[in-house]
C-alpha cells in the first residue's frame, strides 16, 4: 500500500476529505482543517499505523501533506 493513500485513509478517521482533490503540496492544516488536539490525536495514530516515532520537535516540519509523506517514507524505509 501506498503512504499517500495510507496516510489520507488516517486523515479520514479524524476529519472529512473530498475523495479526490487532495494535493500533496495542499497546506496540511489549512487544508485538512485541523485544530492542535485534533492534529496530536492524528499524529499518534499515524505513529502507531506506521511503527515510527515523530518528535515534538519535527512537527513543525509539517508544511504540506507531501512533507508527511516524505517524512513517513523517510523513517519508514531508513531501518
């Protein structure tokens, strides 16, 4: 399965989405609508759905959904 799709399918638990029309370089929180505690929340499920620790201090690094993604893949695939 794909990150994108993986990661769009979590979004989801927390928030509505249209089915199509999510771009990679969207703003993540403008984009998806999400409040801090909403945003932690998603952030603990995509740790646990992907098996990776993000710190505090990388969130901030979040700009865009691709960020994310790339994030993800990143520390997936280093171990």
């Amino acid at each position: 399965m794909d990150t994108q799709k993986e990661l769009l399918d979590i979004i989801r638990e927390f928030v509505e989405l249209p089915e199509e029309g999510v771009n990679l370089d969207d703003g993540f929180r403008t984009a998806v609508g999400l409040d801090s505690f909403i945003f932690l929340s998603m952030i603990s499920s995509i740790e646990e759905h992907f098996g990776i620790a993000i710190p505090n201090s990388d969130l901030a690094c979040f700009s865009t959904l691709g960020d994310i993604v790339s994030y993800i893949d990143g520390r997936r695939y280093a171990a």
